[in-house]
C-alpha cells in the first residue's frame, strides 16, 4: 500500500514551484504593464496583452527549468507553442477579470495592480493544471 502523503509530495512540490513561478510572472506582468501604459504611453489594454505575452514567455520558461525539468528533453519550440496555446483559458479567465475591472473599478484605473492581481488568481489553476497535464508531461515531443 502506498502512502498517500508521499505519493503527492511531487504534486504538492509542483504545485509551490508553480506558484513561485506566477509570482515571478506576476511582478513581470506587473512591471510591464506600468512600463509600457505609464512609460509609453500605451492604452492600461495593450499594455495589458503586451505584458501578458511577455509574463506567459516568462513563465514557460522558468517552469521548463525549475518546475518540470523532466521537461527540458522535450523540443523548446513545440513545447512553448502548446504553453501559450493552452494557456487561452488561463488568459480568457486573466485577462477577462482585468480587462473587467479597469472597465468597471476605477481603483484598478487608478492603480493597475489591483487588476493584474485579481487576473493572475482567477487563471492560476486554469494554467497549473493545463502546463502538467498537457505540456510538460512526459511523452511529449
């Protein structure tokens, strides 16, 4: 019989090396949201879909390296194209929250933070599950 509490170490050790990862991708999306709306000039939704790609090419690559190293053997171009396709979802449910609140709060207006914030929590276990199950798992090409 196997013991329950070993068996999801792995699980739980992924899902804490996720979560470290999206902070990370968190202050990148961040910073570039205010570099590019506050530095640019961009309107707070461009900036919004330039950070997102930027934090989500961030983050497949630190999860390729610190979360699922079994993963590097897998080919770096097809495994980021399944990451930023899978990862629609996650966007649609981020994206969508953000895009609602600076429409609708004039705090998250205000401090875009506020926004990007409630956008990463709505699409992290959309994200976390879609990177295990479908593009860092084993057997993948």
């Amino acid at each position: 019989m196997t013991d329950a509490p070993a068996a999801r170490l792995p699980l739980a050790t992924q899902m804490l090396r996720f979560g470290l990862v999206g902070t990370l991708g968190f202050a990148v999306d961040t910073a570039v949201v205010y570099a590019a709306h506050f530095g640019l000039g961009l309107d707070l939704y461009s900036a919004g879909a330039l950070a997102y790609l930027t934090a989500a090419s961030t983050n497949w690559l630190l999860n390729r390296r610190f979360t699922f190293p079994e993963a590097r053997r897998q080919h770096a171009g097809a495994q980021w194209l399944r990451f930023v396709v899978t990862q629609l979802a996650g966007f649609a449910l981020n994206r969508g929250t953000y895009a609602a609140l600076i429409a609708t709060v004039a705090a998250a207006r205000a401090e875009p933070v506020i926004a990007v914030a409630a956008g990463s929590l709505a699409g992290m276990a959309v994200n976390f599950l879609a990177a295990r199950f479908l593009v860092f798992r084993e057997g993948a090409r």
